[in-house]
C-alpha cells in the first residue's frame, strides 16, 4: 500500500510539472520561433490517408483527429521543421492535439510525439496557429485561414 501511495503522488507531481512545463515551453518557442522562422511549405504535397509526401520528406501522422491532419495538407508544419532534405527522410508524428487551456481567440496552441529512426523515446513538440480572422464554428476553419506563430521542440518523454 505504502509503494502504491508514493507512486500515486509522484504520478500526480509529474503530471502537474508536466503541463506547467508545456506553458513555459511554449513561452519560449514564441520568443525563439521570431529569429528562426521557417515558412509556409508552398510545393506540392501527395497525400495519402495520413501520408504526407513533400520534396524533402515523408512526414506519417498517426492517432490523431481528422482536422489535425489538415496541419499537414496545408503545409504549415513540413519536413523542413525537422531537418530533413530528403525524400528518404520519414518522420512519424502521433497525437496530435489541441492544448486546452486560457488562449486568445486568434491563438490555438497544440502538441504532438515525433518518433525518430534509431531514438527509442518520442519528442514532444509545440506548436501554435494564429488566425487573424478566426471563426468560432470550427477547428478545421480556423487551421485553413491559420499561420504557423510558434514551433518547436519541448522535451523527450521518458
């Protein structure tokens, strides 16, 4: 019992270090993400379910909603983000989601696990949209008209 309570409390702990920690990454990829800009990806993109062929990359996006997919479609977040140039370069990105917590209406910020070939941990990235003109019925509205206002690598969960 005594293990079961000290697991119990450091789980908690954890958790609530866990997502103070996402706020505060996400602080500083705002203030990074301005000097280190990468644009919008403009070339074409082949799409297949949740396979993304770009130029200079295969991005596969798993276990996430169908309107995050369209982070993807759009080319707000490319392999560029992660470094690759080649085509060979695939990089599987899971749970994608919406971070639920005090935003502005035109800011919607998100996270997501990048699995890399030879790390055996995931990456947990940040990132946010901005809209100018953000429309309150649905997500997938808000993506189409968004821009790519924060990016960037937070932690490697262990």
């Amino acid at each position: 019992m005594r293990v079961y309570i000290i697991l119990q409390l450091l789980l908690t702990h954890t958790l609530i270090s866990f997502a103070q920690d996402k706020a505060k990454c996400m602080t500083d990829l705002k203030q990074q993400f301005k000097l280190n800009q990468i644009p919008k990806y403009t070339d074409r993109i082949d799409i297949s379910k949740d396979t993304f062929n770009y130029s200079n990359g295969v991005i596969l996006v798993e276990n996430s909603a169908p309107e995050m997919l369209l982070i993807f479609a759009k080319g707000l977040i490319s392999p560029g983000h992660f470094g690759t140039t080649s085509i060979a370069d695939t990089v599987r990105i899971s749970n994608v989601e919406r971070i639920k917590r005090q935003q502005k209406k035109n800011n919607k910020q998100f996270s997501f696990l990048l699995y890399r070939k030879g790390i055996m941990n995931p990456s947990l990235f940040l990132f946010e949209l901005n809209n100018k003109t953000p429309n309150k019925k649905s997500l997938t509205q808000f993506i189409e008209k968004a821009k790519l206002s924060a990016f960037g690598f937070c932690s490697i969960l262990i």
